[in-house]
C-alpha cells in the first residue's frame, strides 16, 4: 500500500504535534467513551491517551514515527475499515477528510463501525481570511476543491453541530494556518515539508519571494495589522460532531 505521506511525511511527527489547547476542545466530546478509533492517525496526535485507542493510518511512514504505546495500528484507508459494525464507541477524524478519495464512503464507513458520536476536526475554505492566499492563490482555490461542506457530512452522517476551533497565535500543530502571526516560518521548507497543501500547488517560489519582500520592507505588519496582537483567531478550522447520544458500553 503506497500513501501519499510516505514521501511528504518524513519530518512529520516534529511538524506536526498536538496542541493542547486543540486537544481539549476535540477531547470535551468524548463523553463517556472508552474504545476511540482514530481513523487518519499519523503519528499520533490528539488521542486521548487514557481510553483504548485503534489507529487506522495508510501510510507506514507515519505509523513507524509513532511513540511506543499500547496503540493497536492497523494500515489501512478509511473507505474500507477492517471492523466489524459497531466496534467502538467514539470515531476520530482529525484534518483527513479532504485527504480520501471517497469522502461519502469514509464517512459511511466511520458511521458503521462506530456506535457513538463521530468527530471530525476539518476547515472550511469560505469561512476563512488566512493573508497566505493573497501570496498563494492555488492554496484558496485547493481548499475551496477538496474540502467537505456541513450538507455534505449530514447527508451521510445525519444532523451535526459545528463547532468553530480558534488557531492560537503559537500553534504547536505546524497545520497551514498555524503560523498565522508568524509569516516567516513559511520561508522554511521544513515547516511547508509538514503542511500537504504545499504537495499539491506548483508555484510557489514566486509568492514565496513576494512574502519575504514584503516581511523584510514592513509591508507584511501594515497590510495584515488586525491580525496582529490577537491570542488566537478564527481561519474557518471547526468541529464536526454527530448529535447521536454516546452509547458507550
Ligand atoms: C494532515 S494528516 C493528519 C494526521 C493526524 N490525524 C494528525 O492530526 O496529525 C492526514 C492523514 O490522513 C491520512 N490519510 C490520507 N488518506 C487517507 C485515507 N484514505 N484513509 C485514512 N487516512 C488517510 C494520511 O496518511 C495522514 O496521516
């Protein structure tokens, strides 16, 4: 089985780490849960670490940057989940959605191997004003493709809420936005290395270029002040959490 993040996930698990304070708005819906599937897992982040948790992830790359744990991983895509219905009490999706390649048969399948609620960490591409467009348009026009809208979700899922999730201004989570007040960390090809939206857009050197004129000259703080001095802001990240009542065992 070959993944994408076989090749762009080398330095994933330094990139990529829970932030706490991310963790905690994911984690005030798992209610009484006690067995959590984590489908998209990559190295980990974000499970809850005191319930039984089953990680689903395709690519081996990222499960071997796992830490040791009693984790049960299986390789595996969400389309086709290698459980019997029912298995667990609560699904996690955190920032994969737009990653399947049959986001109606993940969804489906989520819904048949879980008996409780089904959270998913996701963003919306209309509901967002993150400045590195205006330096990368394709990164606009990417999102707008591939990411899922709340009619999409209840049409398989049933009603959900959304939950909108601030980005705080030091992200551990090195996600798109996470360096929303610190513009030069996307000069860095490490930190673009662990951000996929960067795999699929050609062009970059330029708009790159531009940001780092406009960082050096002050252009960046005059054009984009009412970002600044903010402890998080809103980039359209959300939570989409089913309304089923959790029927943990
Ligand atoms: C942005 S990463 C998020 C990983 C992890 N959930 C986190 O929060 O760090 C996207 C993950 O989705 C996985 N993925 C891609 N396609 C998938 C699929 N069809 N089924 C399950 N996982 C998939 C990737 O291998 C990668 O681990």
């Amino acid at each position: 089985m070959s993944a994408l993040y076989d090749t762009i996930g080398l330095n994933y698990a330094s990139g990529r780490r829970t932030d706490p304070r991310i963790a905690k708005e994911i984690h005030a819906h798992l209610g009484r849960a006690k067995t959590v599937l984590n489908v998209g897992a990559g190295s980990g982040s974000y499970e809850p670490t005191h319930l039984k948790i089953t990680a689903v992830e395709p690519s081996l790359e990222l499960i071997r940057q796992r830490p040791a744990s009693d984790v049960i991983v299986v390789q595996a895509h969400a389309e086709d989940l290698p459980f019997q219905g029912n298995t667990f009490d609560v699904a996690l999706a955190i920032l994969i959605v737009h990653h399947w390649s049959n986001a109606q048969k993940g969804l489906s399948e989520m819904r048949r191997v879980t008996r409780g609620k089904i959270i998913i960490f996701t963003f919306d591409p209309l509901a967002t004003d993150f400045w590195l467009s205006d330096y990368l348009p394709e990164l606009g026009t990417l999102d707008q493709k591939q990411m899922l809208s709340i009619a999409d979700f209840e049409t398989v899922l049933g009603p959900v809420d959304r939950i909108n999730v601030p980005i705080p201004h030091d992200c551990i989570d090195g996600l798109l936005c996470a360096y929303w007040c610190r513009p030069a960390a996307y000069l860095e090809p490490d930190v673009r290395r662990s951000m996929s939206s960067f795999s699929k857009i050609s062009n970059v050197t330029e708009g790159l270029q531009r940001l780092e004129d406009d960082i050096q000259t002050g252009e960046w703080a005059r054009k984009y002040s009412r970002f600044l001095d903010q402890d998080s802001y809103d980039f359209g990240y959300h939570l989409v959490v089913t309304r089923d009542a959790n029927q943990c065992r």
